[in-house]
C-alpha cells in the first residue's frame, strides 16, 4: 500500500436560473471533483432555452453564468446550490435576465458608496395539491374569518407550520440571511423575511430561499403560490414588503433624505407599480393594508400608505422606510435595483 493516499472529494453542484415566466425556477446538477466555494471557479453551462421560452429551437442554447454560493440543504456535505443568471452564446443577457440589469446599477460608484441595506418580506398561500385551494381550508369552503390567524397557533389556525419551519431551517443551513418567519392575516398563508443584506446579495438570497421553499412544498406534496391575490373576497393579499435605507438614512440627520428619498418615489409612483408585479392590481385596492394602486400616500406607521415610516425612524431622526407596493411575485433584482436608481442616481 502507498504512504500516500489521494482522496477524490465528489461534490454536486445544483445551477439554479429563473424560467421564461420570470418567476418559474428551473435547476440542473452536476459533480465536480472536489468542493468549490467561490462562483468565479465554476464553469458557464448551457441548458435548452427552447424548453423554457427562453430561445428558438434553431439555436436553444442559453448560457448560464455562476454568481452566488449556497450550501445545499438537501444534499449537505459539500453539496452546493449555486444562483446564476442566463445569456446568450455571444455574452448578451437574455430578456429576462434581470439580475445584470440590476448588478449595474448596484455597482454603480454613487450606489456603492451608499451600501444600500434591505429586508425582503416575502408573502406566499399554500394550496392543496389536487383542488389549488388554501392548506387548511374546507374544499369547496370557507373557514372562519380573518382575525386569529395573524401570528397564530394551533390546529385550527395554523395550517403548514411543518412546512415553513422546514424552509426556515434549510435557508439557516444554505448561508441565507434569513431573519425571520410568521403565519400571515389569510389563513394558509405565510411570510418570511430576508435581510438586511446588502445590494444585489438580497436579490440572490431571496430567489434562493423561493427555491427552497419550492423544493419543500414539492416534497410535502404541496404547492406553493405567489399569487399577490389568491382567493378573491374578503381576504388578505399576498406582497412582498421591502424594507429600505442607505447609509446617510441611518447617520444622523437621515429622516430628511428619507423623506426626500419618498417624494422621489412617488414621482416615479407609475414606473414603480409597473414594475412591481404582474396581477397586483388585485391586491392593492385601498383595504386589506393597502393603499389604492393608483394613488400614492406615505405616512408614520400607516399600514393603508404606500410608503410606511416606522415610529422608531421618526423618533431616532435616521433609519429606514418600507415601500409595501411590491406582489408577492415581484422580481427582486427588478424592485431593489430601481429604488436604489430612484432614490440615488435619479435626478427630477
């Protein structure tokens, strides 16, 4: 036997990128001989653009481009999942690669200087497999009305808390700045939280963290919805909160740039409800804390404005805002990275 042994370490690495829908993740694996953990070592890839709606059949081929690293919580080990976005084979971002877009922005020198932080809410329904309607709800039915199921427990309140305990975990163990989880107003309905993290990161971590809760439900035979209004009447909606501040809103003297940073906002109010998810004009009707999609409002505290200052902000003078427009299926590279253009780089 040789005094030296070579130990071939395997390691899977599951490539994750939007689908042609731009919410749908699409996955594929592959080994490598031994642990990565830096995207830049990772090789591009294709896969079938044809199949997603992503490319003619005539030239199918899309490109994937490795750009963040997470430990996979499926597989464990040195297992990892790796967040890309896609291009064409002659190096152009296909259409609905909005993470680029986005990255130049955040690279932009006025943006970086900023370290733009943000807290991601992101809402979501489970549904029964075979009828598409709410965990928990009687088939064909109703429960009760809204009232206890807003952080709720117990049997009769709280449908799917395996589920979402079970994601909360995962995003733990995958390296996801996951700050936090609750049962939502609608019951079958729920959110976690992700951030603060800075810049694009956010954006990567909460596509990820999607995906694991895809993974999840597929696992516990459930389906997963983003549907920013599910079940019409009556009910909650489902959004996607984001939680914002720069640098010079958190110093001293930052609840001026907030409220400038605002009134930025709501001149840009049409751009923004354009880009903020497909079917929420459903969800933002002036009730179920919402404002109406068409009018723009901030204020202290107001669940029912556009735009909400926490009391904090107002009593410290510095913090953040939290814009409450995003859907639940907004893309995060698309929200994040216009706030930040609206607010900093945007001259009225």
């Amino acid at each position: 036997m040789p005094s030296t042994m070579l130990i071939l370490i395997m390691c899977t690495v599951s490539l994750h990128r939007i689908g042609g829908s731009g919410m749908d993740m699409r996955s594929k694996a592959r080994t490598f001989p031994g642990p990565v953990n830096d995207p830049s070592k990772l090789p591009k890839w294709n896969y079938d653009g044809s199949s997603t709606n992503q490319a003619p059949g005539e030239d199918s081929e899309v490109i994937l481009y490795p750009q963040a690293i997470f430990k996979d919580p499926f597989r464990g080990g040195n297992n990892i999942l790796v967040m890309c976005d896609a291009y064409t084979p002659g190096g152009q971002p296909i259409p609905t690669n909005k993470r680029c877009a986005a990255a130049k922005i955040f690279s932009h020198p006025n943006v970086v200087v900023e370290e733009p932080w943000y807290g991601l809410e992101q809402e979501y329904t489970l549904l029964q497999k075979d009828v598409k309607w709410p965990l928990g709800w009687p088939v064909g039915g109703f429960p009760g009305p809204q009232g206890p199921y807003y952080c709720g427990a117990g049997a009769d309140k709280a449908f799917g808390r395996d589920i979402v305990d079970a994601h909360y975990k995962a995003c733990l163990y995958a390296g996801i700045n996951v700050s936090g989880i609750n049962g939502e107003v609608m019951p079958g309905q729920w959110e976690f939280q992700v951030g603060p993290s800075v810049g694009i990161s956010a954006s990567d971590e909460l596509w990820v963290a999607r995906y694991i809760l895809e993974r999840i439900t597929e696992i516990a035979g459930v389906v997963l919805s983003f549907d920013p209004k599910p079940i019409q009447g009556d009910w909650n909606g489902a959004g996607a909160h984001t939680n914002y501040s720069t640098k010079t809103m958190r110093n001293e003297g930052g609840y001026e740039i907030i409220k400038k940073a605002i009134e930025k906002l709501g001149l840009r109010h049409k751009e923004h409800i354009a880009a903020y998810g497909e079917g929420n004009e459903r969800r933002l009707t002036g009730r179920h804390e919402t404002a109406d999609i068409n009018t723009f409002k901030w204020g202290v505290a107001n669940r029912g404005a556009s735009i909400r200052v926490g009391r904090d902000t107002e009593k410290d003078g510095k913090g953040y805002f939290e814009d409450r427009r995003p859907a639940s299926n907004m893309d995060p590279y698309v929200v994040t990275s216009m706030i930040a253009e609206t607010t900093i780089l945007w001259k009225p």
